[in-house]
C-alpha cells in the first residue's frame, strides 16, 4: 500500500521507479535492499483488495468533512459537489471487454474509456465516493451512475451540479430528504417569468409536473414520487468589466427568496467550478486522466490509489489552512503535492517531527489561488503537437521500418 501510494504521487509513475523508492527508503533505514526486480511488487498489487483503498478514501473524507471549521461552511451547511468525467486506460482484451471504446474509433486504434461520476465536498475538496461504469451503454449515463451515490445526499446537504442534474425526479428526491440543490436550467426546459409566484425581478416559483416513467426506474419507485413539486428558477447576472453580461437561470429548492437571495445563489453557484478544478488536479496533475492498468481489476485500484493520494493531500491542506487562519479553497493543491514530494523525497515528511511538519503547512499556506469569478477557457491549446501521422491500422501490421506490412 505504501508504494502504491508513492507510486501515484510520483509524475514518473512505473512499478520500477516505486520499487527503487522502497529500496532507497529501507537502505535508509538500515534495513536490507530487496531486489530490483518489479514482479515481487506486481504480484502483492494484484493481491491487494481493493475495497482497502476504496474503504480509506471514503472514511477520510468523512473524517475531513466532520472536522472542518464552522467559518469554512456555507450558512453552516455541508455543500457537495457532483459531476463526471471520463478516464483511458491500456488498449488490452479484458480492459476492452469492460470499458469498450468508442464506436468512432476503429478497432486496434482507440482505447477503453470509463465514465466516472464523483461526490466531492466542497469545503474541503476531498473526494466523498465516486462510481465507475463503461463510456457507452445502457444504464451507464451520469444519471445512472449518480444512482449509486444518492445514500451520500443527506439531511440539510446542499447539491451543486451542472445543468446535466437538474431533473424533476432529483429535484423532488433531495427535497423528500431535507436537502436542496442548486443547478442550471437544462436547455429542453421553458421558463417564463410572468408565470408562477413571482418573488423579484426574474424570479419566481413555479410548479414541475411528474414526467413520464423513465424505462430504468420501476412502477413502485415512480409511484412514490408526489405529481408535482414547487421549485424556484431565478436569472443570475455575470458582469464583468469591458464584456457584456451573461445570465444564466438556476433551478432551486430554496423557495424563500428572503432566506436565500439571488445575490446568495449566486455567489454559490460560483462555486461549482470547483469541481472542475478538483477533477483536473486528479487527473492531470495526479496523472489519472490514462491509467496503466492491464485489466479492469488493476484500473480500479489505480483509481482508488489516486483517490486515496488525493485526499490524503486534501487532508494536510485542511491542516495547513487551519494552522494560518485560511480556507483549504484559497491554498493550490498543486503546490501542497510539489511541497508533501519535496519532503518525502528528503525523508522529512512525519508529523512527528513538529519542526519540519510546522515549516511544510507554512510553505503550503503561504500562498494563496487567484480568484476570477466568472473565468471562461476555450478548449483549445496553442502547442501544436508533433507532425506525426496518425495510426490508421493496428500497431501490429506495421513493419519495423514504419510501412504498411
């Protein structure tokens, strides 16, 4: 478990740059090398139950959460976050098989893709849960696998998402619970403002009428849901100097315009970028985005390892924000992973020694993310890649010298 972990915070990520960490960190310690050889450590990863490092992941981030400051809240509510994404891995049988790729791609040239969904806690940043499944699929949308994590909304929760979540029948199931949600209008909905109860300017409550039965959720299940639901849809404005202002209309269970205000929703709503920042940290600077794994048992404790590195990391930034009177959102998860590798690679990262781990929460806390409200980043990048030709069969029917065999 240890080498797993040092093995996913490390950029050079092989079983042969893990297993020479072990041996300088046993030499070290006084101990005796083991070999150099990498099977001895494949084999105890392939051994390794992967409800451990699921089971660490989430126990960590519940601890983190139930630990975190008053002031860190929002109105002293647990906000959480959900969204997915998709993660590669190695174009081999068994991973094919469980993660097909792409019907775009032709076969022998694309690689399996896994859709993942994950529960993210906004205040601290720290993983909840998060659901696996194959890119395409029945049952295997967002929908399907936020299914899977619905026992982690509780209670006085919020729940932040994308325009993807704001569904009449996850609407009405946070509001049989106690919780509210907060999402964007999904486009195929209408609004109009001069209908429904009118609480401002572009902002009103409506009514939401049951739709048809979706063919995934049985007669019972759809049975137990009430007709129709009230909701408030309210426009929020994005001004920003020199450009013109953008709205956008959010749907929310928070019907009491004197409790929670537009000017409220909004500065919470800005908040749901968070997650895209988060998902970002774990898999382009943890290196999850393409996974090593040579069959669907290995990627799943590849990604449980990462989660589990993650909020290890998300845990000594909560420290470091307590310890110098900030907020784990204002500290850069990067700097806290360059400054916890820094320390591990000089042997100083314990907490028992106080003087060193006091000195890396202050270099972690000293500086703190811009902050850019209603930041918007094309999808393009400007390094143009190497004018390579692109793979039009299998690798395998090329001869050494590159020509079709």
């Amino acid at each position: 478990m240890w080498t797993f972990l040092s093995q996913v915070l490390n950029d050079d990520q092989s079983c042969q740059n893990a297993v020479a960490r072990l041996i300088a960190y046993l030499v070290g310690c006084g101990n005796k090398a083991p070999s150099a050889n990498t099977a001895a450590y494949s084999k105890a990863r392939s051994r390794l139950n992967v409800e451990l490092p699921k089971e660490l992941a989430r126990q960590s981030a519940c601890e983190l959460e139930a630990q975190a400051k008053p002031a860190w809240l929002w109105r002293n509510r647990p906000v959480k976050l959900v969204d997915g994404s998709t993660v590669s891995m190695p174009d081999t049988p068994d991973n094919q098989k469980a993660y097909p790729q792409p019907r775009s791609q032709k076969p022998g040239l694309g690689f399996p893709i896994a859709r993942l969904v994950a529960v993210i806690s906004f205040t601290t940043g720290a993983v909840f849960d998060l659901a696996l499944g194959p890119w395409r699929g029945k049952g295997t949308g967002e929908h399907g696998l936020l299914r899977e994590l619905m026992h982690h909304f509780k209670p006085s929760d919020v729940i932040l998402g994308d325009a993807y979540y704001g569904t009449f029948f996850l609407v009405a199931h946070l509001q049989s619970i106690g919780a509210d949600g907060v999402f964007p209008i999904h486009g195929a909905r209408d609004c109009d403002f001069r209908t429904g109860k009118r609480l401002g300017k572009r902002d009103h409550v409506v009514t939401w009428h049951k739709p048809q039965r979706p063919e995934w959720m049985v007669q019972a299940a759809y049975d137990a849901y009430p007709d129709e639901i009230e909701v408030r849809e309210v426009a929020i404005a994005h001004e920003r100097p020199g450009y013109r202002t953008t709205r956008r209309i959010l749907v929310t269970t928070f019907v009491d315009a004197s409790c929670v205000s537009q000017l409220d929703l909004k500065s919470l709503y800005d908040g749901r970028w968070f997650i895209e920042i988060d998902l970002r940290a774990i898999k382009e600077t943890m290196h999850m985005g393409v996974l090593r794994g040579q069959t669907p048992q290995m990627v799943h404790k590849e990604i449980w390892l990462h989660l589990l590195a993650y909020n290890l990391i998300r845990k000594v930034m909560a420290q470091a924000a307590s310890a110098h009177n900030k907020k784990p959102r204002q500290l850069s998860f990067k700097l806290a992973l360059q400054m916890i590798n820094a320390f591990r690679g000089a042997g100083i990262f314990c907490s028992i020694d106080s003087v060193a781990y006091k000195i890396l929460l202050k270099a972690i806390a000293h500086r703190t993310v811009g902050n850019r409200p209603g930041r918007s980043e094309p999808r393009k990048i400007k390094r143009r890649p190497k004018p390579f030709s692109r793979l039009q069969k299998p690798r395998t029917t090329y001869t050494r010298r590159g020509s079709p065999a």
